[in-house]
C-alpha cells in the first residue's frame, strides 16, 4: 500500500486495504478545507457553453484582486499541479535549489528535464547562486513561512543572474501578508496560485501563474483556447469576489486548528509545524499510529522519506474530532 505515499488523497485505495474500517472514513490526509465555499445553483450556461472570453476575464479580475495581483499578470490555469509540469517545458535552469522537505512534485518535475536539483535545509542561501530557485511559502508539510521583505531579497540576488524565483503558494490564502502576489509581472519572479485548498473545492481544479508577459503566453500556448472549465471560472469568481466568507474561513480555520492541536497534545504527540489547514506532528510510533488510525476509517498522510512523521488535516465537525481523538487513545 504505497499510492498514499505521494500525495494523500487517495481514499478509494484505504477502502480497499482496510475493508472493515468503520463508515463513513475521515479523510484528513489532503490539507484541504473541510468547510467549501457554498456552491450555489450555477447558470446553465456554465455547464453548456463553452467557456467565454468574458467569464474568463471576470474570474481573472476577481482573483487579482482578492490577492493584490496586476490583474495583466495572472494566468489562470486548471490547478497548479498542471503548471508544475509545464514550467520545464518553456525555462530551463541547469540547476535547481528546493526547500527540503517540500512539496516532492517540484523537484520530480525539474529532475524529469535533466536540471540539476538540490534540495537543502536553508534555500535561500542558494539565491543567486543558482538559476531557478524553488520555494513554497507556506511551506508543506511543515508549514515554514518565509517573510516578504527575504523573498525580496532573494527575487533581487536571482535577477541579477538573469535566473528564477518560483514561489509555491497553493496555501497562502491563510496568510495573504506573506504573498509576494504584488511584484507578480516582476522579470525573473514566478508564482503558482491554488484555488482548491483553502476554498475547500479542490476537484474544481483551478490555479493560476502569476509571471512577466512573455512566461504567460509561452504557458497560454500549453494550455490551450479554453484551460478552464465554466463551472470553474464561475465559481471562482463568486468565491474570489466574497470577501467576508474568506475573513471568516481565516478565523475559523484557526480556532479549528487550535481545537486540533489540543487533540494531538493530548494523545502525547509532538507537533513539529503545519498551518491552519494542517499540522505535522511527530512520534517515534507513527506507523503503528497511521495503521491503527486506518483501522478506525481515519486516513492521515504518511512520508516514505520520513517514517516518524504524520499530517494531519482539520476534522470537519465534532463527530470527527471525537473519532479522531478515541482513534489517538492507546
């Protein structure tokens, strides 16, 4: 049973590997929301139509505006999962420095066209030594942040080499402060955006690369006329243009989280980082935990690179954080 091991997610596997498992199965291994953006009754259009120029331009809008982008400088996309693998095909760094750990489809991606990758504790001392450098800000799985004004400094050290700086930010939704979504259209800075995790409507699968001109029409060529589905821009639109539901998600992801982390002390885990989406925690029985969670139908995310290691999202009611919580009890 190794499927999980690349991203979580894949529930029908555990329901397979763990038939006896109680109903109905807590998945807590994906990071996402448990609590989506209400999608309401959608125009037939959305569904019918091929998408238009407009719907596009308007989902674009929205989302440059909630994130303080240049509304020229956004790219949307469907997921940023897709864009990850698209980048090798239209730059080319020789070499490539990534946090470690970190999101692992960055370096397969860049591994796969033949750069050469690091993957250091300390990235940011590879700035400007390096031609592309690799963050995620939030990081995952250890919720690391890295301050605006240091990834400024790191944007200015990879210009003066004519490299990159790739900014990963699939969850800076909780922490818009740390986005460097204003410099987006900067020469030499690349950021993915995810619309799936903190709207909580990851099958969506919407995204977006915010970059200078000529990255987004070498990636617009990749994507082709229509890359985005109407149900998905119309959405996006509505839920980017929702202010107040993306304050409130923002404290109450946070109270979940504190309630989460009260239930991991308790059960003697040790947390060693996360964000309100998720936490890391540790312990020296962490596969005997992952398989006495799945027995009890609650899938958490496992790491093959570090067996001692768990990630564990939010609950989504009470119900589920008892469960969990009897589930942790030895």
């Amino acid at each position: 049973m190794t499927d999980d091991l690349l991203h979580g997610g894949a529930l029908d596997r555990m329901q397979i590997a763990y038939p006896n498992a109680p109903t109905p199965w807590i998945d807590l291994s994906t990071g996402i929301n448990p609590w989506p953006y209400p999608v309401g009754v959608l125009p037939p259009s959305a569904w019918q139509h091929l998408p238009t120029a407009a719907a596009m331009q308007a989902c674009r809008a929205a989302m440059a505006h909630a994130i303080g982008a240049p509304e020229s400088a956004v790219l949307l996309a469907p997921g940023s999962e897709l864009l990850i693998r698209l980048l090798p095909t239209i730059i080319a760094p020789r070499t490539v420095a990534l946090a470690s750990p970190t999101y692992g489809d960055h370096a397969r991606a860049w591994r796969a066209s033949g750069a050469d990758v690091t993957e250091i504790t300390d990235p940011l001392a590879e700035a400007g030594k390096v031609d592309a450098l690799v963050l995620c800000n939030p990081n995952n799985p250890d919720g690391a942040t890295l301050e605006r004004s240091h990834l400024e400094y790191a944007l200015t050290r990879q210009a003066a080499r004519n490299g990159w700086l790739i900014v990963d930010e699939a969850y800076a939704d909780i922490s818009p402060a740390l986005s460097l979504a204003p410099f987006a259209g900067a020469e030499s800075l690349i950021i993915l955006r995810s619309f799936g995790k903190f709207f909580g409507l990851a099958g969506l699968r919407l995204g977006a690369l915010l970059g200078p001109p000529a990255l987004l029409d070498a990636m617009s060529q990749r994507l082709g006329v229509w890359p985005v589905s109407g149900p998905a821009l119309t959405i996006g639109t509505q839920a980017y243009g929702d202010g107040l539901w993306q304050a409130e998600t923002r404290d109450r992801l946070a109270a979940a989280r504190r309630r989460l982390d009260t239930i991991l002390l308790d059960a003697g885990l040790w947390l060693v980082g996360g964000t309100d989406l998720f936490r890391l925690a540790k312990t020296d029985q962490a596969p005997q935990l992952w398989h006495r969670l799945a027995e009890a139908g609650i899938y958490v995310r496992r790491f093959g690179y570090a067996p001692d290691l768990l990630r564990i999202g939010l609950p989504a009611n009470t119900a589920g954080e008892h469960r969990l919580a009897a589930a942790l009890s030895p």
